[in-house]
C-alpha cells in the first residue's frame, strides 16, 4: 500500500443501513474489511446519515443499522481489534461535512454518476442532502485522517473526489498534507459482482428482482436456487480469460466462484474449462453455500442478541470520536474559527 510518510497508515470505510446485505457487499467490501483488520487500524461504519438522504421509515433504520453491525461482525470484523461504529453517533462526520461542503464546488457533484443514477429523471425533488452525499462521504475519511479505503468498484469515482476536497482543503488553508489523499483499495476478484439475471448490471440491493441476488441470509436452497437460475450463454466454461470477452453472465458467474475460492479467473477455468453450466453451477452452489453458510448462522446469532450489539456500537463510538475530536479541534483551528 502506498502512503505519504507523515501519516500513519488508517483503513476507514462505511456502509449503509438500507437493507439487506448481499453477496457483493460481502465479496466487495466486508471480506476485505477482515483481511486488513490483522495488519492496520481499521474504523468501519455503518453510515446512517448517508442512508437519510433518500426517504427511511423510522421504525426500520435502527433495526437496519445493528443489521449491518452484525453483518460486519458475522463476516468477521473482531471489535477489539477494528472500531465498528455508527456515524451519527459521532459529531465529526455531519461537522466536517459542512466545512467541506465549502470547499468542495457545485461543478465536481454534478458530475457523480451515483447522483445522477439514484436521483433519476426528478432532480429537483431529490434531497440536497443526496446531493452532498459525497461530500459527507470525504468527511468521513478525512476525520480519521484515512489514508487507504477498501470499497467496491461502483465507489472509486467518490473516493476520487475526497482526494480532490483533500487536496482543495489543505491548499487552500495553506495547510500542505494535512488531510491525506486517501487511496482506493478496489483490488481483487470481488470489486465488481454483477446481477445474477443480467451480467452488465451490478448485483444490488435496489434490484427488484431478488433472484438478481444473493443475500447473507438466504438459505443454502435459496442460494442453490438462484445459481441455477443465473442467466448464462449456450457456449460452456472457455479454457481461457480469453474466452469470456463479451460474456457477462459466464464472466460473473467464474469471478464470483474465483472470490469466493480465493483465486484468479485462469485457475477457475484451468478446472472447469470445456465444461457446461450443468457441470460449473452445482460446484459454485457448493462452493457458495460452504462459505455463505457459517456466515449468515453467525449473522441471525448477533442479530438475536441486540444488547451485545449495542455494546460494540458504544464502545465503537467512544473510540472513533477519541481519534476524531482532536483533528476536528485541528480543522477548527485552521479555519479560524472562535473559540474560548
Ligand atoms: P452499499 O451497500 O451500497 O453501501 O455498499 C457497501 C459496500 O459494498 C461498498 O464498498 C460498495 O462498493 C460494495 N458493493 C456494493 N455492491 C457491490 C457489488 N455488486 N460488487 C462489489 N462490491 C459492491
Ligand atoms: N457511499 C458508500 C456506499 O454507498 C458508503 C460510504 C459512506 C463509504 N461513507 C464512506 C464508503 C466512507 C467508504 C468510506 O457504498
């Protein structure tokens, strides 16, 4: 990992509490989460306020958020090692986003494609907030100081754009490397886990279609179900990378068995090459189900124990603020403004 020598070397990242978690947050994002815990400080969050920028009923955005706790603890996240913590709990995030509300322009948030895709064609009725989105979302790096941030691939163009606010930030307040240019951490076979109906969309949990997905808590039918379902092409497995150009389906299906398997797309097709999918989608249920299983039995365990959960949140919260307030004190200083 690259890292510019006055600072330590930090893993923050964030999801959101909208509902359920599927296998490509799992291979994107947590699996990654708990490779780095051994090696770094990791902070992990789960971003309610992000989530607030498109419509929550109330009665579910709690009950989303510990989900998403447990969820990062089912798939491994030790809390004594890494912070998992709940952003609105810690009052850095909504302050620094407003100073960086300030430095970042008008002309950068118009061109994120997640603003575009998720306010649609009525974008005079999405919320301000779904448009300084990604504003909140450099403020939550760069209160920690973050120097690397592992994210699926749909977020680079966001984490682009913290490294710009970073960078505007520290120029203007004549203030050289203060805030890091915190890195994507993208690599690997799971940054990009595409629908299982359609190959050339992202699997998501905004897709209608559940059978487009895999859940942490479908059960190992469920699982064996949409595998079999998933969309593919009358050619079979290709000995070669070669051979899945222009193949979405097949390329998903060997990239999804190649992350959970822990190996390149070459090997998956040195063993499955000049097979069909009669033969390759039973392995990858298998394969599937034998990784997916432990997790989501994990999952519904710290799901039933929300007084265990609320326990790592609060201890989460005490420490991700003990390494906040100070650089917000920091930014504070440096803007100028009052104080006692
Ligand atoms: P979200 O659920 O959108 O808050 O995403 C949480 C994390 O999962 C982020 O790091 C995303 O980049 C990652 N992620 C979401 N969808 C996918 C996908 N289909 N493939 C890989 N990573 C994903
Ligand atoms: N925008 C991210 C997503 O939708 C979630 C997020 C919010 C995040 N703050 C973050 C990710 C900070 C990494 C770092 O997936």
């Amino acid at each position: 990992m690259i890292r510019e020598p006055q600072h330590p070397l930090r893993v923050f990242s964030g999801v959101q509490p909208t509902g359920r978690l599927h296998l490509g947050n799992y291979l994107g994002a947590l699996t990654k989460f708990v490779a780095l815990q051994d090696q770094h400080e990791c902070v992990f969050c789960v971003v309610d306020l992000h989530a607030i920028t498109v419509r929550q009923e109330k009665s579910m955005l709690a009950a989303n958020t510990r989900e998403i706790a447990a969820a990062f603890l089912a798939a491994g996240v030790d809390p004594k090692r890494a912070i998992i913590f709940v952003q609105s709990a810690v009052p850095a995030h909504a302050e620094l986003a407003w100073i960086l509300n300030c430095t970042a322009k008008m002309g950068w948030l118009e061109r994120m494609t997640q603003f575009k895709d998720k306010a649609g064609k009525d974008k005079e009725r999405a919320s301000v907030g779904l448009f300084t989105y990604p504003v909140l979302q450099a403020a939550d790096i760069l209160a920690y100081k973050t120097t690397h941030v592992p994210i699926g691939e749909d977020q680079k163009q966001h984490l682009e754009l913290s490294r710009d606010i970073a960078e505007r930030f520290n120029r203007e307040y004549d203030v050289p490397g203060f805030f890091p240019s915190p890195e994507p951490l993208t690599q690997g076979p799971g940054a990009r886990i595409m629908s299982l109906k359609d190959g050339t969309i992202k699997m998501s949990k905004s897709d209608p279609s559940d059978l487009s997905r895999i859940n942490l808590d479908d059960s190992p039918e469920q699982i064996t179900k949409k595998i079999k379902k998933a969309t593919t092409d009358p050619d079979g497995l290709p000995s070669t990378v070669e051979g899945l150009a222009g193949r979405a389906g097949a390329s998903n299906l060997v990239g999804i068995y190649a992350a959970l398997a822990g190996c390149s797309n070459a090997e998956v097709l040195a063993q499955f090459g000049g097979q069909g999918w009669g033969m390759f989608k039973p392995a990858l249920a298998e394969l599937a189900v034998a990784k997916l299983s432990p997790v989501a039995t994990r999952f519904s365990r710290y799901q039933n124990d929300p007084a265990e959960l609320d326990r790592v949140l609060a201890d989460g919260a005490a420490r991700a603020h003990a390494i906040s307030a100070p650089i917000l004190r920091e930014v504070r200083d440096i803007v100028g403004f009052w104080k006692a």
